[in-house]
C-alpha cells in the first residue's frame, strides 16, 4: 500500500460512518477521492441544486445555510472529517440547504455519486448508519427552523415566512 492510500484511509476511518470497515475494503474506495480547495465564501453545494457528489470536509470552517429572503439562516457546522451532500443523494431530492467555505480556505474530500453508491451496496451497514444520523439531522433542523420563524423582529433575529 502507498503512502497517499494509507493517508486516504486513515482519513476514512476519522469519519465514524467508515471506522469499522477493514482497511482492504476502504482501499478501493479510498482511492475514488479528489482533494479540493475552496475559498472563503466559496459553496460547495447550492441550496435546490441537486449535489453530483458526496463530499467529506478536511480542513476549514464550513457551514450548511438555508436561504430566507436576503439573508440566511445558519443551520449547523460541518466537522472535520463529516460526509455532507448525503442527504441529497439518500432522499433523493435537492439539497436543503447551501454548504460554504467560512474559513479562509477549506479543504474537502469529494466522491462521485455513482461510486458511492457502489460502495453502499457493498456495506450496507454504512448506507443503515448514515441514514440514522440523516433522521437525526433532519428532525434538528426542523427544529431550529421553527425557533427562528417563531422570533419576532424585536429580538433582532430573522423571521421566515414560509
């Protein structure tokens, strides 16, 4: 094994969805990632467009918005080493929201869709865990959405009108 296939595979087992799975089967997919460098400001996925890629963040600060009117409302930060785009590809519907470059620059790993997939046919387990954790997503963001449509322009915050 290569020093860069050891390096993608340890980046792999950072990500909880992949810790478990042996290295031999991480290899293949380890080596379907591009490494890619954003700017601050910069999206890596455009809220209502559909994501052709499955993405896990390297290094930077990047954060999943919801656009209201001429603004936005932060929903959550991506973690080092979190997958994201997934939800897209899992319900298979636009994404819900845009993912920016808050840093500086921001480094992520990307994944075709179509390679994904293959690879969530053969671990099935990862495809069961990751959609866990998209109901967990799914019903946080609900919730933080129902916060902000129920503040008041009083409290300075930003009211959606759905």
């Amino acid at each position: 094994m290569t020093n860069v296939e050891e390096m993608l595979i340890n980046m792999l087992k950072r990500n909880r969805f992949f810790e478990k799975i042996p290295d031999n089967k991480l290899k293949k997919f380890a080596n379907l990632f591009k490494l890619w460098i954003a700017n601050k400001n910069q999206a890596i996925i455009i809220e209502w467009h559909i994501p052709d890629k499955i993405y896990i963040a390297k290094k930077g600060k990047f954060v999943a918005k919801k656009a209201n009117a001429l603004s936005s409302i932060k929903l959550w930060e991506v973690e080092e080493w979190e997958v994201f785009g997934e939800m897209s590809y899992f319900y298979k519907q636009p994404a819900m929201a845009s993912v920016v470059c808050e840093s500086d620059s921001c480094a992520y790993w990307e994944i075709s869709r179509k390679d994904f997939e293959e690879f969530l046919k053969e671990n099935p387990q990862v495809a069961e865990d990751i959609a866990e954790e998209l109901r967990k997503r799914e019903k946080e963001n609900k919730e933080k959405l129902w916060k902000k449509i129920q503040t008041t322009e009083e409290d300075d915050e930003i009211q959606i009108n759905l």
